[in-house]
C-alpha cells in the first residue's frame, strides 16, 4: 500500500512540475493546419528517417499550436483508416455438439 501512495504522489508532483512548463506560441508564419496535415501523412517515413539523421524530425516546433495539432493527427490518422476500420467477430455455438464456429466480418 505504501509503494502504491508513493508513485501516487510522485505521479501528482509530476503533473504538477509539467503544468508549470510554458511553451512559446508560434508567429503566423509558422506551421499551420495544412502544414500538419502533411507532416501527419509523412510521420512515420519521418520516424525512421530521424532515427539515422539528426536534422530530420516528425513534428515541426516551433507551430501555430492546436491547428497544426489537429492537422498532424488527422494526417497519421490517415494511415489506420481513421480508425474506421473494425473487425466484427461472432462466434456461433451450436448447442446440440456445442461446436463453436467462427465467423469474421471484415
């Protein structure tokens, strides 16, 4: 129990140290919505990249803030399908054998 209220509260002294940090507010020149869009759509080649390179980074800073967000996360959303891709399993049993047979809608 006492492990548990210590990372509690080193969890709590964390949040409240992150909320202390400023970041400075990009110039209207910066990366905007379709700048993020773009490098969304690139992030994971820029991953790899950045992995060899030290010039080549995923997320451009400074930006305008939560439009080049929105932007970044629709591009990198773009490559699961949006998350608009489910697979539906039903599983049917038949109850006389009590067989299960599986079946997959994709």
């Amino acid at each position: 129990m006492r492990k548990i209220v210590l990372a509690g509260l080193g969890v709590a002294a964390l949040v409240v140290l992150a909320s202390c940090a400023t970041r400075p507010m990009g110039a209207p020149s910066d990366p905007g919505l379709v700048r993020g869009l773009i490098d969304g759509l690139l992030a994971p080649i820029s991953f790899v990249i950045s992995l060899f390179s030290d010039t080549v980074r995923m997320y451009a800073f400074p930006n305008v803030g939560r439009w080049y967000d929105l932007g970044f996360l629709i591009g990198l959303g773009a490559w699961s399908g949006g998350s608009a891709h489910a697979v539906t399993r039903f599983v049917y049993v038949d109850r006389r054998t009590g067989r299960t047979i599986e079946e997959r809608d994709v």
